[in-house]
C-alpha cells in the first residue's frame, strides 16, 4: 500500500468523480484509476460503486476513508512541524519558567527577540524547579529557565545565564527598614514569610539563616513572589527575594534592604533535554538568550 494511493483514494472519496479527483491531483485520469484499482486488489475489496455518474463510497470504502484521512492530516502535521523545525524564522518555542521571573525578565526578552523575529510563537508554561526539569525531560517543552541552575543533572544540561542578587525585604516602618545594609542574624527574632516547600528559593532562605545562625520562625507560607511581597509590606513579617521580583510598583510595597552577612544569591539558568538536538528555532532564541545575558553582565 503506497501514501500515492492513499491519497488519490480520499481525493476521488471526496470528489465521487475520477475526472474532478485527477483534475484537481494535477495527473492523468488514468494514473487515478490505476491506483484506486491496485488499492482495491491489495485490499482484496470494493471501495466504490458506480451510481449514474458520480462513485460512491462502500460500507468498507466508508471505514477506509475515516482511517485513513486521520492519518493524512498526522502525516502532514508532522511535514509541517519538521519545516517549522528547519525554520528559525517560524514555528513555536515552548518554554518554561517559575513565577519569580515572569514579572520583569520572562517579557523582556520575548519582546527583545519579537524584533528581530515577528513571526516566531512562544508556548509558555510556568512551573516549580522539579516540574520544569520533568517537563523538559519528557520533551513537554523545549527551553525552561530555572533557579537555582541545576550544575550536574542526568537528564538536561543548560547554562547558567546570571547570579542574581537576593535582599531583605522588611515593612516599611520596621526598625531595619531605612539600613542600607544589615546582617541576616539580626532577622533572627522576626516572623518569617516563606515560599511553600517545593519551590527552591525557600531552600535559599533556610540555607541562608542556618548559615547565620539560627532557623527562621515561618509565620506565613505563600506559593508566589508579590504574595510574600504582599505579607511582608502588611507587616506579617520579613522575608528574602531576588531582586528581579522586587521590580513592580504598587502602593503596598516592602523596603528593600541589602544583605552583608551573608551575601545571599541564586543563579538562573537556562535548560533543555540532554543528548537531543533542539528545533532550531529554539536553538536560535536559546542562542539570542546566551548572547543576551552576556551583554546584559
């Protein structure tokens, strides 16, 4: 069974005339006629009859046809994903991020490469740590940035594309709030605002105070970054956040204060799927994004 006859079967199907069918297949009537004929011998049934001057389908041309229409349409979406593959000026690029970078970096360079780029897609998906690495590993999305860069993983493998700064973040009538720099272990006392536990920068924070020397009071757990901003700028204590959320304006906002002891930061990186080769429209803008951050340094 050859695509040829498969083709000309649901054209002629469609048509219910060999003439119109080859017409339209650009090739000779008889070319059509051949390989509905072989078709129908390879299968060992009838797929038309004759009714005045029209053919129409058979119960079994009928069965045929749903089938085979099904795997026409796969079988052209799939040429169309190779070209869009092969082009770096078309096709979709799914990428993934955690929500502490969407507010201020995720638009940024999505809009940067948009210039020089219109008509490419993007298919965006946010996530947790664990999440974005299962989905780039299972191939649900081709790029994902993630924080902190996982230096060595067994199934993706990445750049790191900065080190971003993290600040305390205090109400604004705290005593601490006018400081220019402070200390971590003179946060020790204070209720703490932190991320849930599956999101990494929770485990920055713990890190970081164990690291000065005491283990934080959780008062408040919240699962994004203006929701801690949020708390904390209500006055339901204090927390840590990277600098890129600290970003928004609003009219309820945290004073932002500088850590010294320790200095406290995260990386961000950029991953995909070890061992496989990316579209190259993906390849492109994970390209753009290395030369991006470079410039950006």
């Amino acid at each position: 069974m050859e695509l040829r006859q498969l083709q000309y079967f649901v054209k002629v199907a469609r048509k219910q005339h060999v003439t119109q069918a080859a017409e339209e297949l650009r090739v000779a009537q008889s070319a059509v006629s051949r390989q509905i004929h072989l078709l129908e011998e390879e299968l060992g049934v009838q797929l038309f009859v004759q009714k005045g001057r029209n053919l129409h389908l058979t119960s079994v041309g009928r069965l045929l046809l749903s089938r085979v229409e099904g795997i026409l349409t796969d079988l052209e979406r799939a040429v169309n994903e190779i070209h869009e593959f092969l082009d770096p000026e078309a096709g979709e690029i799914r990428i993934g991020f955690p929500h502490s970078l969407v507010i201020n970096l995720l638009p940024s360079v999505v809009a940067a490469f948009k210039k020089d780029h219109p008509n490419v897609k993007f298919r965006l998906r946010q996530g947790t740590y664990n999440s974005l690495i299962r989905d780039v590993t299972k191939g649900e999305i081709d790029l994902a940035f993630i924080s902190p860069f996982p230096e060595s993983h067994e199934h993706v493998t990445g750049e790191t594309l900065l080190t971003e700064e993290m600040f305390a973040i205090l109400p604004s009538n705290h005593v601490l709030a006018d400081y220019n720099s402070i200390r971590l272990e003179q946060l020790r006392h204070e209720p703490f605002v932190m991320f849930s536990e599956e999101y990494t920068l929770r485990a920055i924070v713990m890190d970081a105070c164990l690291k000065a020397g005491f283990v934080p009071k959780i008062e408040f757990e919240g699962e994004e970054t203006d929701t801690i901003r949020g708390l904390v700028a209500a006055g339901m204590g204090v927390s840590l956040l990277p600098g890129m959320a600290l970003t928004e304006g609003g009219l309820l906002q945290p004073a932002k204060v500088r850590l010294t002891e320790p200095q406290v930061t995260r990386t961000v990186g950029l991953i995909r799927r070890g061992g496989e080769q990316l579209p190259l429209v993906a390849e492109v803008f994970r390209r753009f994004l290395l030369e991006y951050f470079h410039c950006s340094r």
